[in-house]
C-alpha cells in the first residue's frame, strides 16, 4: 500500500495511519540538466523512487520537495534554495509530520547539491521531535553500483524509464570539456562551479542512455531502498 498525502483525504489520512506510521519525503532540485533532459529532472525520480518504494514497504509519500540547493549550475538555469531555507523547510515537515502521529520518517535526496544541508537534519532537530520519532535521510545514489552522473548515461536512463516523452535524445551531448574527478571532489558545490568544470553543464555521456538501463538501476534503486528501510527495525 503506498499513501499519496497529496491526493488523500482526513478519512483516508485516519484510515491509513493504523496501518502505517512511516512516510517518505522526496526532495529534488529544480536546475539544468543539458539541452536533453527536464530541469524538474531530479524531482521527478524522487518522487518515482518514492512512490514505487511506498507500495513495498507501506508508506506515506508526502509531494516531492521540487526546489533544492543548486549554485552551482549558475549561471545556467536553477531556481535555488539556501541550504538554511531548505533545512528548515524539512525540519518543519518533520516537526508537523510528528504532530499528526507519524513516527518514521525516511527524507529521500536525489540531487548532490542538497547533501549539505541534510546533513545537519538530524542535528536540527534534536529536541524537536518526541522520543519516539525517528528520520532518517537517503541519497539514493548511495544504492546503485554505478557511478552516479549528471544528465549523464544514468539520469537519462532514469527519465527515459519514467517519462521517455520528456527526454530528446537527438539534442543529448556529452560533457564538452575533460572531467577531473579531483576538480570535482572539491568544487561541485562553489557557485557556478559546475559549468566550469564540465563545459555544458552535463557529466558523463547520455547517448548511451536506454529505456532498459533505466528500468534496471529504478529496480536496483528501489530494491536496494526497500531493503534498507526494511532494515530500520521500524515501530
Ligand atoms: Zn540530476
């Protein structure tokens, strides 16, 4: 069973929490992911992976956080949140979330930019949160394999496998300049870092992007996530 918050109603809200007391928030980014791929990109596999994983494990699926920390795509495209403003927004979801009798709570990352701010989630909210409340933050590219890109062969994969009508594969080019996994180690995060250091704003090469690469890492990815939720020894 997984429970759509944004479509639910207080009876169904009532109803579904003597079944579950876990809810999944996913949190995207809003920035450029090449000429190929929609800005919404990160957002839409959040919420994807969210709402596939609900059905497994029994979840709410709170509506996909759509804006994250993205400086450093200037000056291409991205509406951006400072990593306080994001911070507190979840912090306050949580907050509320445990209000309405929500126990678990699992914060589902699927942009690079927003690990900063989550990282000091748990810090945040100490003191905030009763006892018996527990959140938990996800970066689901933690569960593949692979290496993880940008608008690359796997993100294209990825959007390919769930919205194909938003990919133009005829427009997907690799990154125009050489990568330096170093350069990126320490930069990714600076404002408007990321065009400098891929050239077009693309890591990795979407041309080899299919629907069935695709199918296969959301399977890893959401295998991998229902396990590990499944691990947390839930209330
Ligand atoms: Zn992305």
């Amino acid at each position: 069973m997984s429970v759509p918050v944004f479509s639910m109603s207080e009876y169904d809200f009532k109803a579904a929490l003597k079944k579950t007391k876990l809810a999944i928030i996913p949190v995207g980014s809003l920035e450029q992911h090449g000429n190929h791929l929609p800005v919404s990109t990160d957002s839409l596999i959040a919420e994807y992976i969210a709402r596939t994983v609900a059905e497994k494990v029994n979840a709410f699926v709170l509506p996909v956080i759509s804006y994250g920390v993205s400086f450093e795509h200037k000056p291409m495209f991205n509406v951006s949140l400072r990593n306080s403003t994001l911070s507190t927004m979840i912090c306050d979801a949580c907050v509320s979330l445990s209000e309405n009798r929500v126990k678990e709570i699992i914060i589902l990352n699927c942009h690079h930019g927003n690990m900063g701010a989550l990282q000091y989630i748990a810090q945040e909210l100490h003191g905030r949160l009763p006892k018996d409340v527990r959140v938990h933050t996800i970066h689901y590219w933690h569960l593949m394999n692979s290496e993880f890109d940008h608008a690359g062969e796997v993100e294209t994969s990825l959007v390919l496998a769930i919205a194909p009508e938003l990919v133009r594969m005829d427009r997907a080019m690799p990154n125009s300049k050489k990568l330096s996994k170093l350069k990126a180690a320490y930069n990714t995060n600076v404002p408007g870092s990321f065009p400098k250091i891929t050239g077009n704003g693309v890591w990795g090469d979407p041309r080899k992007a299919t629907v069935a690469k695709g199918e296969k890492w959301i399977k890893e990815i959401t295998t991998g996530l229902s396990k590990t939720i499944s691990e947390l020894d839930l209330q």
